[in-house]
C-alpha cells in the first residue's frame, strides 16, 4: 500500500499543478472541476483502503521489538522528530497572511 501511495504522490503532484494552470492561463474552470473531484475522490479512497490495510495486518506486535516503539502511550521522540518539518510549513500555509 505504501508503494502506491508513493507513485501517487508523483502522480498527483503534477496533475494539480496541471489542473491549476487550466484554470490560470485558459480558463477551462469545468475541467478544473473534473480533476479536483476526481482528485478528492481518489484521495477518500486511498485512505480508506489504507486505513483498511491498518486494521486487518497488525503492525503493533512488529514495532514492538523497535527503540523507537513507545508502550507506554507517550510520544516518540523520532516520531516527533520525523512528522515535525511536514507539520510546521502545512500549519503556516493555513493561517491567512496580516492575522
């Protein structure tokens, strides 16, 4: 399941900045439309057959043997470490510039 979430990450990377450029330089906002919600709709999917994946294969008793496998319900240093540089600039670009 990573794998394809992988490949779609290139995938989709382009087909947005294609789908914004429709919009900007030929003004084809219907199929501006098209690929957002194929898009979306794609995207709902991929998480839900990733959260499937998630629930039928444990992962817990395989991490268990890991340094960085926290059993005590705190969060992991490398996993602060590792979602913290994706995190950060995601939150900047929600907050709306002069606020």
């Amino acid at each position: 399941m990573m794998d394809v979430v992988l490949i779609a990450m290139f995938a989709i990377v382009p087909l947005l900045c294609i789908s914004i450029a429709l919009v900007r330089y030929g003004k084809f906002y219907t199929l501006h439309k098209r690929i957002q919600i194929t898009l979306g709709i794609l995207l709902a999917v991929a998480v839900l057959l990733f959260e499937i994946e998630v629930r039928v294969y444990p992962w817990r008793p395989r991490a268990m043997g890991s340094p960085y496998f926290a059993t005590d319900g705190s969060i992991s240093l490398c996993g602060c470490i590792c979602r913290s540089p994706s995190a950060q600039p995601s939150f900047g670009c929600m907050s709306s510039p002069g606020h």
